[in-house]
C-alpha cells in the first residue's frame, strides 16, 4: 500500500480532521474556563461572602472551629493577652492567615467568621499588634468578615485610635472608598461620628 492509495489518502485526511477537532474543542474550553474566571472574580459575592473591586480572596486560607480548636492567636485577642498574641505571631506566623469561625448550636448556621485582623480591632488591640498582623498578612486589610466589613470598616465603628487606623489604611488605601454591608464608606462613617474621637478619625484619613 502507498501514500497514493485513495484508502490511506482518505484515512489520513479523517485522522487530520479529528486531530483539529480535538484541537478546536482544547481551545473552546480552555477559553470556557478564562470565561468562567473572568465571571467570577466580577461576582459581588460567592458563597455568601462579599467580594471586594481589584481584589482577590484567597480561598484556600486555613479555618478554625471556634467551638471545636480556636487558634492560640485568636484565644489571645480574646483574652486582650497581648504580649501572648505577639510571641505567637512571631513563633506560628502562618496564624494571621488563618479565618476563626462560629456557628449556631445546630452546627448549620453561621454565627460569625474573622480573621485575627478583624479580631484585633474588636477586641481593641494595641497599634503595635495590629501592625504585627498586618506585616505578616497585609492582605488582610482587604478581606471582609461574615457581615461584609473590612477591618478599616470595623475600626471606624468601635472608634479605634487614629495610629490603627492609618495602618489599616496605608496597607489598603483603596478601602477608604470601599463600602460595607450597609453601603457606609470608611469616609462615611468618619463624617457621621461626632464622638470625642471624630478629629482622630479625621485625621488618620
């Protein structure tokens, strides 16, 4: 048999034709897939958790239960143990990364999920804290908690000095026009407070 062989001409020409079927069907859905990507980092929100404008969540952070093993970071915000939260930032690092969650006593519903960063500033950490968590982690400033607030969010609302605030805010400039849950701006909240700290919250901006 030779090339020549309308038999072998034939099935060569079917082999080349499904080769750049298999090729055109690579493409389609390698394109599908950039598609699909594309699609969702535009997505306002996934999973139930707000997404943020030129920002990326990283999904693949570690959890922990708090009912179930709390991370020692986490118990020592808690706790305003704060030389204690600072020795383990420096030993175990990897727990600024790490979201704490709660759910209702039917293990179905979400109570609440922070990271150690939203942690700090309710539990009014001292500026040298949150900037150990923020040297460690700064991406943290851009992740929102359960109820759609960025930690810069969360400081304005609990009236936190200035100095958390301007470290909040040079980690995440941007989050000065991020708007919460509610659709409050951190300028937003700074311009409605009219407690003794609203000059601090003034000026750290």
């Amino acid at each position: 048999t030779t090339r020549s062989d309308p038999a072998v001409v034939e099935q060569e020409a079917i082999s080349e034709n499904r080769q750049a079927e298999i090729q055109e069907e690579f493409e389609r859905r390698e394109n599908l897939q950039t598609e699909n990507l594309v699609e969702l980092m535009a997505t306002p929100e996934l999973n139930g958790v707000s997404q943020l404008t030129n920002t990326t969540m990283d999904l693949s952070l570690a959890e922990s239960n708090f009912d179930v093993e709390p991370t020692r970071l986490y118990a020592s915000l808690q706790k305003k143990q704060w030389s204690d939260a600072m020795s383990i930032l420096e030993h175990t690092p990897d727990e600024a990364r790490t979201w704490v969650y709660r759910k209702e006593a039917n293990g179905l519903k979400l109570r609440w999920r922070l990271l150690p960063i939203h942690g700090a500033i309710i539990f009014e950490a001292p500026p040298e804290v949150v900037e150990s968590l923020l040297l460690i982690f700064p991406e943290g400033a851009a992740e929102r908690d359960d109820e759609g607030s960025l930690s810069i969010h969360l400081a304005y609302k609990r009236a936190a000095v200035s100095a958390v605030c301007k470290l909040l805010l040079d980690a995440f400039p941007n989050s000065i026009e991020v708007a919460d849950s509610k659709g409050r701006t951190p300028k937003t909240l700074a311009a409605s407070s009219s407690g003794p700290k609203h000059r601090e919250f003034v000026y750290a901006m």
